[in-house]
C-alpha cells in the first residue's frame, strides 16, 4: 500500500532549514532523496520519476523557467521546430530558456561517430599512441587515401586493398634536399600500369621523374618496362627495359629479350646483344672471346682486331698474321764462288731458306731471283738454267748464258743476267727453299768476285746470286 505523505513531507522542513528530505530526516540539499533500499536484494523500485510529457505538450508550453527537466516519451506528436527544434527521439530535456536541450549520454571515438567542430592536438609527451588491427583497412583516411592493412601487414595509399607491404597507386612527390641555392629541387615520380602512356607506347610501366624546381621545372629521367606487342595471344609480346634522360627526355638505353636479350643504346631495335647507335670511347681493354664464365683475351701491345666471320669472335692478330697483310721479308744471296761442269747441276751456296707456315693457315710466297753465270777464260760460252726448289722439288727456272768473243778492243765475257718471279700458296707445315744451277753447254761459275773486270771498284755483291721471299697472310 503506497501512502501519500507529500503535504507533511513538505510542510516541515519548509519551518526548519527550508530542505526536503526524502526517506531521511537530516537533508542534505534543497531536496535529498534517499533510496528507501539502499542495498539488498529487494524487488521495490527506488528512483525519482521526472514529468513525462510528448513532444506535443513540451512544444505547447509557455513561460517555462529555465533548467525545468522533463523526459519526452513520444515524439509521434508535435513537430521538430520552435521549442522543440532539438527534439528528435526520446529521452531526457532541459529548457535552456530559448530551447528543450536533448541531454544526451557522453559520446567518444569508441561507440560513436563524431564531427570535428574546431582543430583539436593530441599531445601524446612520453605516451606512445597504438591502434591495434587485424583486419584489411583497419585503419584509413578518406577511405583509400590512406589504408592499414593489419590483418596482412600493408599500407596503402590510393588503395584500400593493398597486395604489397608499400601499395602505392598514383604520384609520388619526394622534395629533395636544400641546395646552395636555397631551393628545392622536388621530385615527382609517377608509376603506371595499363594506360600509362610512355613516349611512342602505351599499356606499359613506367616511372617518371621530374623536377618541380623554379628554377627549370619538367623531365629529368624515366625509366619504362613493359612490352610492345600488338596482338592478343597471350607470351608472344617482346618485353623491355628502358632509360631516358633529359628535357625533353632522350630515350638512351634500351634493353629488349628479342634476339635472346638485346641492349640498344640511343636504339629501340637492337639487334645485337650490344647495338651501340653512334660512338663508342674505350679508355681500357677490350676482351675479345672468352665464355659466359671466363673472360676473354685482351691480346698484346701491338696486335690488331681481326674478324673470324659471322657467328664466330674475333680475334686479337700480329700484324703479320692477319689475312692480306705481308707475313714476313725474307732475302739470302751467295756466299761463296761455284764452277758447275757442262751437264751437271748444283747448290748455289748460300742461297736456301726454310720457311714455315703457322697451324690453320694458308699463305702465299713470292720469289724474285737474281742470278750471274760467267766463264774464263775469253773467248768460252756457256749456258744453262738457275732453278728454283721447293723441298727438293724444282718449281720454277729461268735461261742464262754468257757470251764474250776473244779478242777485240769491246767488253770481253759478258754474262746475261737473269731475274724471275714465282708464287706459290702453300697450306701449314715447313719448307725449304734453294737456288740451283744447271749447266747445259759449257762450264760456268756462279757467285763470281768481278775483281778482274776492267774498272772493279770493290762491290764484292755486284754477281752474287739473290733471292727475296715475300710472304703474305690468306
């Protein structure tokens, strides 16, 4: 049974210290309400209830005094204007003297959402600030600005799904250090995939680099991989990797797995592994042969680059080895006097030469022979051959002969000199070269000393027998 003690409850402190007190006779505030069951486990209900009113009955009231507290239970009447402007849902209002003032539970990060109504710092001072995730964009600006991927450990800017620890999709702006100048040198690198158009291509990669400077802003250098294929069939495009430099940018170095990996300078066809389009400066050697793993031979002071044709290394030569060029000079002549008897043949002495011609090589001899044959005394003829052989074996001969008729005041035994030429190409392997004389009618002598000529001025060579050897490189 609920028993109504409102006008005694009233009455009394109103003659004392001008308190009410609720279920306690020592208030102590204007009005203190105690719960009649402060502890246990008793089913009453302990609690003040406050006016309960729609939004209809606030909205019509006038001459409310500030701070008047009620607790709306309706908003299914009335309006949301005038008075009740900020009565939009149930709950508990104060009148703030213009307006019903919702009073509303505490709002944080945690359970609501919020709107920044000025610029607020966090001022962490030894505190660290950890956001723990483990979810893909468990944490992110403006959606994919940018993006935390806890669950995989990424980042990404411009992506709210990155696939990579750094997913970055868009430009890079890196502001360089400060120069003498006092200026910023800013660089912007852009990274594109599928649209992003590079010099004559398009549908590639690239990045990009300029320079945002005052100074002289634009293109610095580009690096673009992709692939310059125009069909459809999956593998069978021809993939790059290339170098520009320069404002405008000047594509300088191209490297393409055509013809099994190919790098072109200031060319986009190369067609070597190495196409150097203009000119090439070396200030060290140049190793020629060699494989993958070893290198190849610098050559020695003096050699030349010769080629070994298509599909073979060239190779470092002597000068003297190198096809067309003269091998070697070679020249003898007599030594010693010689009378051959008519129908006999001999050695000139000291006219024989062995030669050789190196492995894997051919080459050509040419022979100029110089030969006397003369008799004493006045008034004898003779004539015959001198002979040329090769290994024994006679490959060239030319006629002499002298004649001189006894008596008379003219020149007396005059003998017919005679010079021949020979070539012959021979293949690798050792030869030995010498002169003979063959005496067909009468004796002759060879290697004479002309001391008894009339006039003979010491020229000990003047009838010697010579022979010069040319030899040059197939």
């Amino acid at each position: 049974m609920k028993i109504n003690l409102l006008p005694v409850i009233f009455f009394f402190p109103l003659l004392g210290y001008a308190q009410v007190g609720i279920n306690t006779v020592m208030p102590s505030a204007t009005l203190d309400v105690i719960a009649k069951d402060p502890t246990g486990t008793t089913t009453n209900v302990d609690g003040m209830l406050i006016p309960r009113v729609d939004r209809q009955r606030a909205q019509s009231m006038t001459g409310v005094p500030t701070s008047t507290l009620v607790y709306v239970n309706s908003i299914a009447t009335g309006t949301q204007a005038g008075t009740a402007v900020n009565i939009d849902a149930v709950g508990y209002y104060y009148y703030n003297g213009s307006n019903w003032v919702k009073i509303s539970p505490p709002l944080n990060i945690y359970n609501t959402n919020g709107t920044l109504t000025g610029n607020r710092t966090v001022t962490q001072g030894a505190n660290t600030l950890a956001f723990a995730s483990g979810i893909v964009n468990g944490f992110s600006v403006a959606n994919s600005t940018l993006s935390v991927d806890g669950a995989n450990g990424r980042i990404g800017i411009g992506s709210n799904a990155p696939t990579k620890k750094l997913h970055v999709e868009g430009s890079q702006f890196l502001n360089a250090a400060v120069t003498v100048a006092a200026t910023n040198d800013a660089f912007d690198i852009n990274i594109g995939q599928d649209g992003f158009s590079y010099g004559n291509r398009i549908d590639n990669f690239g990045i990009n680099m300029r320079t945002a400077s005052t100074a002289d802003p634009g293109s610095v250098a580009r690096i673009n991989f992709g692939d310059v294929s125009t069909g459809t069939i999956s593998g069978l495009g021809n993939r790059y990797l290339s170098f520009s430099v320069g404002k405008p940018l000047n594509e300088l170095m191209y490297l393409t797995n055509i013809n099994s990996g190919a790098v072109g300078i200031r060319t986009i066809t190369p067609q070597k592994s190495l196409h150097v389009n203009g000119s090439l400066q070396v200030v060290n050697e140049i190793n020629v042969g060699g494989s993958a793993t070893a290198a190849g031979s610098a050559g020695t002071t003096g050699q030349v680059l010769t080629s070994s044709g298509a599909g073979a290394a060239p190779s470092w030569q002597s000068l003297n080895t190198v096809s067309g060029t003269i091998a070697s000079a070679n020249y003898v002549q007599g030594t010693t006097a010689l009378t051959v008897a008519s129908g006999t043949t001999a050695d000139v002495p000291g006219v024989t030469i062995t030669l050789t011609v190196p492995a894997g090589k051919t080459q050509t001899f040419l022979f100029t022979v110089l030969g006397y044959a003369t008799q004493f005394p006045n008034g004898i003829t003779s004539q015959g051959t001198f002979n040329l052989l090769q290994n024994n074996v006679k490959i060239s001969s030319a006629y002499a002969a002298k004649y001189g008729p006894a008596g008379g005041g003219g020149l007396q035994d005059i003998p017919i000199p005679v010079t021949f030429l020979k070539s012959v190409t021979l293949p690798a392997g050792t030869y030995t070269f010498k002169i003979q004389y063959s005496a067909w009618s009468g004796s002759a002598t060879v290697n004479v000393d002309p001391n008894t000529y009339a006039g003979y001025n010491g020229d000990t060579e003047a009838m010697l027998t010579k022979m010069q050897v040319l030899v040059y490189n197939n």
